[in-house]
C-alpha cells in the first residue's frame, strides 16, 4: 500500500513515521474474486456491504462505526470493501479514495499530532474513506485531555466519511457516552460467522494453505480444527482463531518436512492438537481425548477427582458463556468455591485459566492480605497524591491488559468488608474505575471467590446425603454470618451474595478420591523420572492405591485439615524419599540400570501409623 506522507515525517522524534495509507482497489468483482490472498466477504456478507453503501449514501449520520469482538474479520472485510469501489457496483462510491490510519499502537502523547497530521494529509477536494482502527486511543491525551472537538472537525468536512472499526466496549467509551460523536456516526455490528459460513472460510483457507506448503489436509479436520478452538480458545473468536490454529499446524508439518527432512505430507489432527497443547498448556493427551462433540467436564476432570457435581456445575456455566447466553453487561461469571481445604478449588480455577483467560493463568489475589479499610488500594490503586498513585489500580489495569481474566479471590471471607464495595457495581454493572478514574469493564471475566466458611455444614450436610441446593443455600447462609475479626462488619452483605451467580458446594474427598489422586501423583512421579533421569519406574498398583487408603484415615481423624494435599505430602516422604535412599545406597551395583520396579514389601496385619514406618514397606528391585 503507498503511503499518503513521505516516509520521513515523523511525529515526534520517539515515534514512527505517520500511519496512513492509501488502500488499493480493484477494477471490478470478478478481479477482486480471484485474488488468493483475499476472502470472498461479499458471498457471506452481502447485506453488511449493502448497509455501509446506504449509511455512506447519507448526508446525515454517514460516519460509520463498525462493532465486533476481535478476530471476527472486521479490517478484513472493510478492505475488501474498499477494493470494490471502483466496480459499478456503487456509482457515487467510484470516485472516492480509500485511506486507513492505523493509530491502536500511538501513545497518548503522540496523538494530538498524528490527527493534526492525518487532517492535513486528506485532499481537501477529493472524495475520501478514511478507515480508522484504534479510535478509542487516538481520541486520549495526556493527563484526561481529548482529542474528540479536533476529531469532530474532521467529521464535519463533506468530502470525508470515516469508517471506524471498534470493540462494543470502545464504541461506549468513545461514541456512544458523546451525545455530539454519537449524533454523527451509524453503529453496523460485525458478528462472529455462523457455523456454515465459518466453514466455507476455513475451507477456503486450507485450500490456500495446502498450494502454499503443498501439503494435503487430514480427513475432517476442519470440523475438528473449529470444534476444538470453540471449547479451548474461548478468549478469541472465528474466523481467525481457527484459521490461526490451521495455519500453526501447516507450519509445523512444513517445517518438520524441510529443515528435519520427515516424510510426513499431509497434516494430521495430531499436528492440530501439538499446536493447540503449546499454545493452551493443557496436556495433548486430554485434548486428544475430547469427543466429536464433547464438552468440558473431561478437560477440567483432568486435573480435579472425586468432584463430579462441582465439575458438572462449572461446565454448565462454562457452556452459557461459549453460547454467549450469559447476562449482559456483567461479568462472564461470578462463581463462589466453597469446601474443605484440599478439595480442588484452587486446581480447578486455575484449569478455567487455561481454557478461557488470554494469559492461561487466573489472576490469583490472596484476599488474606486485605484485612484494612484502606487495603482496598491494592486493587483500585491509591489516591491522587500518594506515591504509586499514577501505576493505578491493578484490578483495572489486569483487566485492561487482558479482558478475558480469570480472577481467583481466594480465601474471600479474611479480607476486611470495605474491600468488596467496587466489587458490588463491578459485578452488577460490569465495569469498575481506578483512582486515575481509568475504566475498566469485566463483562468478559470470570470471577471465582474461594471460601471455607461453612465447611461444617458442607461435611454434615454431605453425610447425610443432602441434595446438593440445599447444601448451596446452607453455605449461603454460613457466609451471611461471617463477620470481620475486629468489627461486627459482616463480611459479605446480603447485597453482595445476592451478586454471586452461583454457588459450587465441594464435597469432603472419598477414599475413592484419595486413590485418585495418589494414582495421579505418581504417574507424575513416572513421567518427571523418564525426563530428567531417564529411568522408567514401574509401580505396583497397590503403591497408590495403599498410599490413598493412608491419607484418607488421616484427613478423616484429623477432620479434614489438610485434603488432597496431603496425598503429595506422602508421595514426596514416603515414596520418593525410599526411592532416593535405596538408589543411593546401591549405586554402584546398579550402575548403568535404567528401569526398576517399586513394590510394597509383605504388608503387616495392623496398619502402619507413621510415614517412616510406611517408607519402611517399600522395596525397590531392578528388571
């Protein structure tokens, strides 16, 4: 594309030349179809094209302000617009001159001078689109100011008509709260592709992509490749989330194929599911696992056992998201984790991180730490004149950075009350302002709070095989008695339960689960072993399962003080530690050995009571 200024001017002397450009058009439709490197939008979109012909024809309101969530295909489909307006297709649209000012990476304190600079680049006679992505930043300055009356200026010239491509949260921040920026632009909403359209891209895109790597592609896997991105990558949005995924896996075959010299032709689902594994963290076993049409209890029973209701819950709630079926203008979800320690609510927060957040990790805050009125700074930032007052909230700036959070309030009920007050029109309305008055909005965040209160009436209640609601609404009213240490504060006021949109009871663990999880340490214990030792250790079946049957008694006598922790704790001191002592004790007979078994010795007819006496049993033999 030619730029519209030499490539020397600058803005200032830290920031790059101007971003405008001149966006090429071609002569008719037939040439613009047979563009490879282009999708065909007007076969899936006809009626948007039409739409922005019919706003643009207008002398009023004929600014448009294109909405959509990132990935959608907004700037693809805006560019090939502009590529047909020399067709007969719009007459009074033929003569106009197509420009586009990318301002989403110019600082506040460049963007004074990049509007004065695009405003004298426009032609003042010529007929001319200027599309506009980043409209949101270019309209700050420094320290609140607004570029909005310059802005408006532009807007105001006949020869121009700007097409903004924005976010639904940027058009309410820089159009829809200005009632003068509002009475001159036309809001078009962009969707996400139905599923029929979504394939026909897809479609498209492989074909490109097998003449470009001239590799073939494996039966199905595009259905494949857009069911697994619906359920993993929750965070992004079709078409180009799929196409991404495809691409990364045409690249990988490739590049196995010309710098490893592997035989390998066609790309397979499991190159698609070693793209998604690295890009996700969650293990290519378990995605691999995951049905034609599955669903996410598998995904987050991977790392959670004996949690079957609580799993069943959250996948529920995970599934109105992916449908976008949740309240508007709310967070995605506010869920409460109650249960015993060591149960798995921390484990399982952390897997909805790496299926739904951006960063693939939640953003953990220990409320703990928050038991003073003025804690609340650590979250909404300190007021003007207090040193750090300019870094503001970091509540608000994580939700900037990455809208798709998932935020752990862990261990909720230590925290002083004043600390939830932002968190009561955070969670109603949806957005929450800093002490710089920054606004952030979290109606895509998720928002779990861990507790224990009512861990009493958990364990009662599930002893006597109480329905699971009126467990939920027992903890309910076990938090509403919750009172600050040092005030008679409650902790969490009627109004504030009343904003939790679910509440997920976890049970006391079963024996069954102590298995469970001693099964799942020491397959862990295995594979860590294989890669940094390289020994393979075989495990009798009786290692886990004795070792499971042992933490269960002692959570029980001890009322549960400690939970599935308690599993690892005896791995690392029972086995590992027998392991290591054995190994050592006879390195020099086995020497150069590589693979053992692990067994327990005869097992004693009362059981044992100490770690020391249970690291005792194990023996170790070579094969």
């Amino acid at each position: 594309m030619p730029t519209i200024l030499p490539a020397s001017a600058q803005v200032s002397e830290r920031s790059s030349p101007l971003p405008l450009h001149q966006l090429e058009t071609t002569a008719s439709k037939d040439d613009f179809h047979k563009s490879p490197d282009r999708v065909p939008w007007l076969n899936y979109r006809p009626e948007f094209f039409e739409n922005l012909a019919t706003i643009l024809f207008r002398s009023a309101r004929r600014h448009i302000a294109v909405t959509g969530m990132p990935g959608v295909g907004k700037t693809s489909a805006l560019r090939a617009f502009s590529s047909l307006l020399q067709s007969q297709e719009w007459a009074f649209l033929k003569d106009h001159v197509c420009l586009e000012l990318d301002a989403r990476n110019i600082g506040p304190e460049d963007t004074r001078a990049v509007l004065e600079m695009t405003i004298s680049s426009i032609p003042a006679n010529t007929p001319c689109l200027l599309f506009v992505e980043g409209l949101s930043p270019l309209m700050k300055r420094l320290q609140g100011a607004t570029n909005a009356p310059l802005f408006r200026a532009l807007l105001g010239r006949r020869n121009v008509s700007v097409i903004a491509m924005m976010s639904p949260w940027e058009y309410a921040d820089t159009i829809s709260s200005d009632a003068a920026m509002r009475s001159l632009f036309s809001r078009v909403e962009f969707p996400e592709p139905h599923d029929s359209v979504l394939q026909e891209i897809l479609k498209l895109h492989a074909q490109q992509l097998c003449q470009k790597f001239e590799l073939d592609l494996g039966p199905e896997l595009i259905d494949r490749c857009h069911h697994l991105s619906s359920i993993y990558l929750l965070s992004e949005f079709e078409p180009t989330k799929s196409i991404r995924l495809l691409t990364e896996a045409y690249e990988l075959v490739a590049y196995r194929r010309n710098e490893r010299q592997a035989a390998q032709q066609t790309v397979e689902l499991e190159d698609l599911i070693a793209v998604l594994a690295d890009k996700t963290g969650i293990p290519a076993e378990t995605l691999a696992g995951t049905r034609t049409h599955g669903d996410f209890e598998e995904t987050l029973s991977a790392v959670v056992t004996g949690q079957e209701t609580a799993i069943r819950q959250v996948a529920a709630e995970l599934r109105l998201i992916k449908a976008g079926l949740t309240s508007p203008n709310k967070p995605a979800s506010v869920l409460l984790f109650a249960g015993l320690t060591g149960v798995g609510k921390t484990e399982l927060a952390k897997r909805i991180a790496e299926i739904y957040s951006s960063s693939r990790r939640p953003q953990i805050y220990s409320m703990g730490n928050f038991t003073e009125p003025h804690s609340i700074s650590g979250i909404i930032g300190v007021p003007p004149g207090y040193v750090g007052h300019e870094q503001g909230g970091r509540l608000i700036n994580e939700l900037n950075s990455d809208p798709y959070s998932v935020f752990l309030l862990d261990e909720a009920e230590k925290c002083h009350p004043n600390v939830w007050k932002p968190f009561l029109n955070l969670f109603d309305e949806g957005w929450i302002v800093d002490q710089r008055g920054v606004k952030a909005y979290a109606d895509r965040a998720i928002f779990i709070l861990t507790s224990n209160a009512g861990d009493r009436q958990i364990t009662q209640l599930t002893a006597n095989s109480t329905p699971e609601d009126t467990i939920a609404e027992a903890v309910r009213q076990a938090l509403g008695k919750v009172r600050h240490e040092r005030s008679t504060q409650p902790i969490f006021p009627p109004q504030f339960l009343a904003r939790i949109q679910r509440i997920v009871v976890f049970r006391p663990l079963s024996e069954e689960a102590f298995i469970g999880i001693a099964e799942a340490a020491c397959q862990r214990l295995q594979e860590s072993w294989a890669r940094k030792l390289e020994i393979r250790l075989t495990l009798s079946p009786r290692i886990p399962h004795q070792l499971g049957v042992w933490a269960h008694e002692k959570s029980t006598s001890s009322h549960h003080q400690e939970g599935g922790r308690l599993v690892q704790k005896l791995v690392n001191q029972v086995l590992l530690d027998a392991l290591e002592t054995q190994l050592l004790s006879r390195k020099s007979q086995w020497q150069g050995i590589h693979s053992f078994q692990v067994s327990w010795k005869d097992w004693p007819d009362e059981k044992p009571e100490s770690v020391e006496s249970l690291k005792a049993l194990i023996q170790v033999s070579h094969e």
